[in-house]
C-alpha cells in the first residue's frame, strides 16, 4: 500500500467514527434538507481547519501537539485554553464510546439487562486492559476501520430495498439548530495532520490529501443518514441500528452491533491511553491518578447522567469547534507570518475567510449551546 492511500485513509479513518451512528437521527428530526445545507457550509470550513492545521505543521520545524502549536505562536494562556479543549474533547468522547457500548450489547443481549448497566460492565472490561496498559496497535486500528466500513456498505445494501422517500422529513423549522454540533463533531479528525504529515515522503499530497479524505467522509455521511432514515423514518433511533430491527430483522443487526461494539472498544482503548500518557508525561501525574482521570472520570459524567448520547455529542462538537477551530485560525494567521519553515503548500484565500470561519464557528456553537 502506497504511503498516500495509507495517508488518506488515516484521515478518513479518524473522521468517521462514532458521530456516524447519530446522523441518521438528526436527518429524520430536522430534515434532509437542513442537514444537507449544514454539511454544504461546514464542510468547507471543516476541509480549511484541516488545511491550516498542515500548513502549520509545514510551517513549523518542531512536530508538537495543538496545545504545543498553541504555545509556541499565542502564548501559554492559549495553550492551557486549547489543551483544556482536547481534554475535555476526549473525556466526552469516552463518555460516547460507553454510551454507544451499552446500546451494543443491548441489541446483542437485549433481555438481560438495560443499556446503562451494560455500559457499565463494558467500561469496567475496557477500563482493566486500559489499566494494564493494553492499547491497541496500528495495524489493529486499521482492520477495525476497514471492517467498519464493510459492515456499514453491506447494511447500506440490505437497507436500500426497503428504503421510501416518504419516509423523508425534508424540513422541520422546530429543530433547525439540532444539527450543527453533531455534525462539527462528524467532521473533525485533525488530529491525524501532523501523523500523516510524517507519514508522506512528499508533503506536497498533503493538501490533496486532507481535502479529499474531507470530502469524501461528507458524502459518506450523507448518504448513510439519508438512506437510514429513509427507511426507519421517525422511528430513527439515535444511535441508528435499534430502528433497523424491526426492518432487516435481528441476526443481521447481531452482525452490526458486534462489530460496532468491536470498533467501540478499539476506539475507547486508544483514547483513554493517549489522556492517561497526557496525564502522566505532560502534566506529570502519577500512574494511578492519571488513570482515574482517563478512566474513571468519564464513568463517573456517565453515572452522574450524561447518558443522553445526541445530547453528549451535540455538545462537544460545538465545543470543540468552537474553541480548537478558533485556536487553529488564530495559529494559522500568526505561522504565516513568523513560521521558521518554509511550507510544501501555502493556501491562497481570500483575507475575510478566516473571520467568516469564525463567525460560523461561533454563531453555530451559541445556538447549539443556549438555544432550545
């Protein structure tokens, strides 16, 4: 495999994750239409985030971290702003996975017991190999994604007879906000630039790169949640694979919840390993402690309510769009003036595109957040 397709698909593999199971949802309660006008202003703002953020690290002689980038060109303050943002960002993204983990093994074993003591003993099994120090490999992660994207293509098949566009809800004015942080959410995977920026012999793909794994995540997700819905109807659960039941019958959806649960642990086994050697390397923590923060922390916003998985995920993309997207426009307009490394690719935009970024970013984020 070429180092640009492993490139691409690093991207693309961590864009599209547990975001996807939500989408479906928002499509059936605030209409195609709405969803695909959000997707059409943020993807491109979504693809520019992404394109600063290499251009930054092609600007830049050191390979550091956001919050790293963020000291380097806006001071320490900035930096402590970002890094809160990311942990936060990952501690809500844990909750996620355990959220998700307990509807799994519900559509698995769904008369034993409820969702939420089935995240519980799912946390408990990933929390002891977190603990351990298991964490999963490279090649590992690249299976899960491949396989994933197996699953999702066979259930599309089965869905598509039975899929009716009557089942549409086209526009609904009552949850025109909905969307925006669940999709923000969908969207990022800038984390894997500056993997990726090491990985490519020629750093000159990269711009290609981003764009394209970008844009094709888009179009994937569109397509998913218009075909979901277009099936389950107002009857969309939201976290999509319980509404199918009734439609393609449970052994295929035995078949998508495995697998779901599978790319669920994987995902929640190298986050929290990456918070507790956060914890533990940037922030010098001890052993245990760093391990309750990572892993106990996230069971304890679960146990304390924040099971409502729409909810959580709406959340932190209006967060983490906000804040690391504002972080990554402000580094980007300082490293082109002062970076100490000449680019393989420097983007021509129109002066008033970052603003504009930033206005969307926050407008969005505001309306997420106290519009009801």
């Amino acid at each position: 495999m070429s180092k640009s397709i492993l490139a691409f698909f690093t991207i693309v593999g961590t864009i599209v994750g547990a975001g996807v199971f939500a989408l479906p949802y928002i499509f059936s309660q605030s209409g195609v239409i709405t969803c695909l006008v959000y997707f059409l202003i943020l993807t491109p703002v979504v693809v520019l985030l992404h394109l600063f953020f290499g251009e930054i690290t092609l600007r830049t002689k050191e390979e550091q971290r956001l919050s790293g980038y963020a000291q380097k060109y806006l001071g320490k303050k900035v930096k402590h702003i970002a890094a809160a943002s990311i942990i936060v960002g990952v501690l809500g993204s844990l909750v996620v996975y355990i959220i998700l983990a307990g509807d799994f093994l519900s559509i698995l074993f769904p008369q034993w017991l409820s969702p939420a003591q089935y995240s519980i003993i799912a946390w408990g099994g990933l929390a002891f190999l977190v603990f351990l120090g298991t964490r999963s490999v490279a090649w590992g992660e690249v299976l899960m994604t491949s396989g994933f994207f197996l699953v999702v293509a066979v259930i599309l098949v089965v869905c598509l007879p039975h899929f009716k566009t009557a089942n549409l809800l086209f526009f609904n004015p009552a949850k025109i906000v909905l969307p925006f942080g669940i999709i923000m959410f969908s969207l990022v995977g800038w984390s894997a630039v500056s993997e990726v920026e090491d990985l490519l012999t020629d750093k000159r793909k990269l711009k290609k790169i981003i764009i394209g794994a970008v844009c094709l995540s888009a179009i994937f997700y569109c397509l998913f949640a218009i075909i979901i819905s277009g099936v389950t109807s107002q009857q969309t659960s939201q976290e999509a694979l319980k509404g199918l039941v009734p439609v393609l019958g449970y052994k295929v959806m035995i078949f998508g919840a495995l697998f779901g649960l599978l790319a669920v642990a994987t995902s929640f086994l190298t986050l929290a390993n990456y918070l507790k050697n956060t914890f533990t390397f940037d922030y010098k923590q001890p052993r245990y402690l760093a391990f309750c923060l990572a892993c106990v922390l996230p069971l304890f916003l679960f146990l304390l309510g924040f099971r409502d998985f729409i909810g959580v995920i709406s959340f932190l993309g209006a967060i983490m769009g906000l804040i690391e997207g504002a972080a990554l426009i402000l580094i980007y307009l300082k490293a082109k003036k002062t970076g100490d490394r000449i680019p393989e690719y420097a983007l021509k935009i129109p002066k008033f595109a970052p603003y504009l970024m930033l206005f969307i970013l926050f407008f969005g984020a505001m309306a997420q957040l106290f519009y009801r």
